[in-house]
C-alpha cells in the first residue's frame, strides 16, 4: 500500500539515538517493516529542535552516544518534554548505570543484545498514543477495542472472532481508503494473500452481514485490488 501522508500520521513515530550504524539500521529496518515511522540519527546534536519538529511518540537513546551520555542529556530533554517516553538501551550492565537511567526518567533499560520482539513490546508498552481510545465508532456502529466486541446503538451485535476484529480494525483505520488483499492479509494473518483467500472472504462476508443494520456503511470490493470500508 502506498503511503500518503494523512496514512503516515496514523503511525507511532519514534526518534532513535544510535552511534553504531549497523545496529541502527537493523533497528530502523525492522522497525520500518512494521510500519513505524523513524527519525534515525548518530548523535545528539540538535535533539531539542528535532523533537519539536517530529513529535515523536518515544525517544530511543544509547546511554553512550560517542563521546556524550545518553542519560544526562535525557534529562535534559524531559526538562522541556516532561510526558515524553524515554527508553534506554546500552551494553553497558552495570547497576550504577540502569539506576542512573530510571532515575533521570526513563521508562526503561534495555540491555544489547536484544530482540527487536523486546524493543517493540516497549515500544507499544510506552509509546504516547495518538488518538488512542477504547472505542472506534462506524457509523451507527461503535468497535470496543478492548473487548473486540461490536454494538449497534447500545445493543451488543457480537463478540468478533480476532480474525473479524482484526480486519474490520484495520478498515477502520484506513476508512474510506482502499486497503489491498495483500497488506490485510500480511497484517491479520501474517501470511500471503494466496493463503488467506478464501479465508478473507469469509470473514469480509461475516462483517457485511452485520453492518447491514446501518445503510450508511458499507465494505466495497475494489476488483483485482483490495477492500474499502465507507461511512
């Protein structure tokens, strides 16, 4: 799917602090991969006007950054961004160090090596949401987020299946744009399209049942292309 820039404001932005340009271009790769949105840099110049400009949802910093400490300049910058997350990562194990980080305000320590799986569960943990809420209203229709259970007005239509949930989450996301069988398929499933077909159009089938009760809302099929939820 394409990337306009009304669809990139939807994703967690992060700002990555790393000195080892190998490691930070498999961080960035990864992350990307999984659609965040990432300003990568070496250092910590010009970090204050960066945040700023980029407003990201997380700061991810070494805690030695060439010759500069990580730690000592995130508390400077939690001095101008008090509700900002910052999460630390270093080789460097030592107590006095993981202490030093929580102190100045870091929400965690992440020791290298690690598991991106690791980085992301903090990440998505701690990050600022956006626009983040419990509920996603769909016409007539409001999606409990939480216990991915769909009502109709105040009536409780059904208890969604993850796979239902999962896509008529990601139609919403991108109402009224066309999302490809391909990118559902890879983000609901994790699998390729060819091995969710018909799969997809069960469930596609399902959600149009129940959203029959509200005209205004509708799931078009683009041919050869992908799916459009409208309301």
């Amino acid at each position: 799917m394409n990337k306009t820039n009304m669809e990139e404001d939807k994703l967690t932005r992060i700002i990555l602090i790393e000195d080892d340009i190998d490691m930070g271009d498999i961080i960035c790769s990864a992350l990307k991969k999984d659609e965040y949105k990432i300003h990568y840099q070496t250092t910590l110049i010009g970090l204050h006007e960066i945040i700023r400009a980029f407003s990201p949802a997380i700061l991810i910093v070494d805690v030695e950054v060439g010759e500069d400490d990580g730690i000592i300049a995130a508390a400077s910058i939690l001095k101008e961004n008090p509700q900002l997350p910052i999460l630390f990562i270093s080789s460097h194990t030592d107590v006095e160090n993981v202490t030093r980080g929580m102190i100045a305000g870091g929400v965690g320590y992440i020791r290298k090596p690690f598991e991106i799986k690791e980085l992301k569960a903090y990440i998505d943990r701690f990050s600022i949401k956006k626009g983040n809420t419990r509920t996603q209203r769909i016409g007539n229709f409001t999606l409990d987020n939480t216990t991915q259970k769909l009502y109709h007005f105040n009536t409780l239509i059904k208890q969604l299946t993850p796979l239902e949930f999962g896509v008529l989450s990601k139609l919403c996301t991108y109402k009224n744009e066309v999302i490809t069988y391909g990118y559902l398929s890879e983000k609901v499933w994790d699998k390729k399209y060819e091995q969710t077909e018909a799969t997809m159009n069960n469930v596609i089938s399902k959600l149009r049942k129940l959203l029959e009760k509200d005209p205004n809302v509708s799931i078009h099929t683009v041919k050869n292309v992908g799916y459009k939820l409208n309301y």
